[in-house]
C-alpha cells in the first residue's frame, strides 16, 4: 500500500517535470545575453527589442490572429449549425453522409487535408476564377474546414445534455424556432461555444502543414516564419516570442478561471 501511495505522486511530479521543464528552460534562455541559445551569457532582455524591430516576425503574428480569429469566428457558426442539425433532426436524409464529413477532419492526416484543399482551390481558380491565387482568404477557409469539426463535437455533446423540455416549453408559448435557438439554445449552450470557439482559435494559431500548403505571398502564418527560422538554427528572439506567448496564455487562463470560479460561487 505504501509503495502504490509513493508511486502516483512521484510519476505525476515526473510527467510534470517532463512536459513543463522544456519551458522553463525556453522562458530562462529568452533573457540570455548570449547568442547561443544554449550558452548562459548573463542576464539580459536585449532579444525581446531585437524581436519588436523584426519586421518579418510581427508582420507574421499579425497575420496569424487575423486568420485565427476570422477561422474560429467561422468554424463556431459552422459546427454550432452542425451539432443542432445532427442532434435536434433525428432522421433526414444525409445525416449519415453529414456526419461523415464532420468527423473525417477529426482522424485525416492534415497533409492529406492540406493537399485536398490545394487541389480544390487550384480547380476552383480555373473553373469560377475564385480565389485569385493562394492567400489569407484560402488559409482562413482551410482553417475553418478542420476547425469546424472539433467544435461541432463540442457543442454536440453539450445539445445532448441540455433538457429539451426548455425548447418544448418555449414552444408551447408560442415561440418560433428561430426565436427559441436564439433565446434558449444558443445560452445554454454558450459556454460549450466559447470553448470551441477558443480550441478552434488554438488550432487555427498552432497550424503548420495545412497552411503550408494553402497559403501565398504575403500569408505566411508564424509558425511557418518560425520553422523557417529554426531549420538555419534556433535564435533567441524566438524563445522571447515563445515567452510572451506563453505568458499571454497564463494570463488567459487565469482570468478564465477566475471568473469560473466567481460564477461557481454565484450559482
């Protein structure tokens, strides 16, 4: 007994160990005053103003939360209208084929994804003349492809578990359909959208190979500059980057939980 009590805590602390010192050392390397970003050469924050007069970079990152934030504002509305169609709708037909199509993003390898959507917008060129080239505009649509599968799961499993007894009242009220989506549905199911929303915001910010292959001139994502910079070599403003990133993200997190645990105490 005791040796299985010793045994979690310490496997726990190890896995923890494992995922988070990789990024402690990356956050301690981005204030090193030495090039080499393996080399302690004392304290400095010298490549963080090295990474605000890096053009190429903030052009980048720019592009990467326009393009997140338009692919998740996209792939919500999409999923959401698909979860209530294949939960609320029993039978139709098609739903078999819809359903299909929503989770076959979820296994696909994304090269396959990737190199489909190229197909597809190649053919597209020439047949309606739409889109003009690869850009921001076929990112954001392959994005939104395989972002939408996810929050389509999300919001599914949320419809599953709301009481239809809700809508059914509503109904018998006099209240149209669309009325009671927006006035019943939409807010009970909110916090599930909001988590899709910000999964899919990941998602589409983290991509590498599906915007590798649907993006152009003037559309390369941040993780496409920074794997470009890395095959030369990894260089300290990156690890400044991936710091604010990183601290960005805390931030977040803790409001968010802030607020959970605030609403928790109201209810």
């Amino acid at each position: 007994m005791k040796r299985r009590g010793w045994f979690l805590p310490i496997t726990a602390v190890l896995g923890f160990v494992f995922l988070y010192a990789p990024i402690v050392s990356l956050v301690v390397f981005s204030f090193n005053d030495s090039r080499l970003v393996t080399v302690w050469g004392g304290f400095s924050t010298r490549w963080y103003g090295e990474l605000l007069n890096d053009g190429q970079m903030l052009a980048a990152a720019w592009v990467s939360l326009k393009v997140a934030t338009m692919s998740a504002t996209m792939a919500t509305i999409i999923g959401t209208l698909s979860a209530f169609v294949l939960t609320r709708f029993t039978r139709f037909r098609g739903k078999l084929l819809l359903t299909g199509m929503v989770t076959a993003p979820l296994v696909m390898p994304e090269v396959i994804i990737g190199l489909s959507l190229l197909l597809l917008f190649v053919a597209m060129e020439l047949t309606l003349g739409w889109p003009a080239g690869r850009g921001l505009t076929t990112v954001v649509i392959a994005h939104s492809t395989f972002c939408a599968a996810y929050v389509t799961v999300i919001a599914q499993s949320r419809l599953r578990e709301m009481d239809e007894s809700l809508e059914e009242a509503a109904r018998d009220l006099g209240a149209g359909p669309v009325r009671v989506f927006f006035d019943i549905t939409l807010p009970v199911i909110a916090p599930a959208l909001v988590s899709g929303w910000l999964l899919a915001f990941t998602l589409s910010l983290d991509d590498l190979v599906v915007a590798s292959f649907v993006s152009g001139p003037g559309a390369s994502t941040l993780p496409m500059v920074i794997f470009s910079k890395v095959r030369l070599g990894v260089s300290p403003d990156v690890n400044a980057l991936a710091t604010i990133i990183i601290g960005i993200v805390a931030v977040a997190v803790t409001i968010a939980g802030l607020l959970l645990r605030r609403q928790m105490k109201r209810s």
